[in-house]
C-alpha cells in the first residue's frame, strides 16, 4: 500500500489520528508511558536544582573566602604604609 504524500496525506491521517487518537493515547499503556515519562522529567528536573545548589554553595565559599583575603591584603598594605611613615618621620627625640 502507497501513502499519498503532501497536503492529502496530511488531511488523512489528521482524520485516522482524530478518529482513533483517543483510543490511541487515551489508553491504559499510554498512560502508564506518560506517567513514568513525566517522572523521569522530574528526578532529572530534582537533580539540576541539587547541583545548582551545591555549586552555588561552593561559588559563596570561594567568595566569601576571596572577600576576606581582600580585606586581609588591604589591611596589611596599610599597616606596612603606616609603619613607613613612621619610620620616615624626622620627629625622633
């Protein structure tokens, strides 16, 4: 048996899939196929949110971490410039 191709064979099985769509993927089996599709979505859906969670978690250590190295720095820069200023200064006795 031939299939008619293009906008014909298009308007044939549009009817074959209205006539018999419920039937088809109203049945039992189909069901059983949506739900355990839909299942698989969600653990998979479940595991992004975990991993976007730990790699978060590790993203605010790194730069929690990063701040306080920074302010750390910072602060001894200024001790080194203050001791240089002091150390500069023609005030001795």
């Amino acid at each position: 048996m031939k299939f008619a191709k293009g906008p014909m064979g298009l308007f044939v099985a549009g009817l074959v899939l209205g006539k018999h769509g419920k039937e088809i993927f109203g049945g039992k089996k189909a069901k059983e196929v949506y739900v355990k599709t839909t299942v698989l979505g969600l653990k998979a859906k479940d595991a992004v949110v975990e991993s976007k969670e730990m790699l978060t978690a590790g993203a605010q250590d790194i730069y929690a971490e990063a701040v306080a190295l920074k302010e750390k720095e910072e602060n001894e820069k200024k001790e080194a410039e203050s001791e240089e200023v002091f150390a500069d200064c023609s005030c001795k006795k």
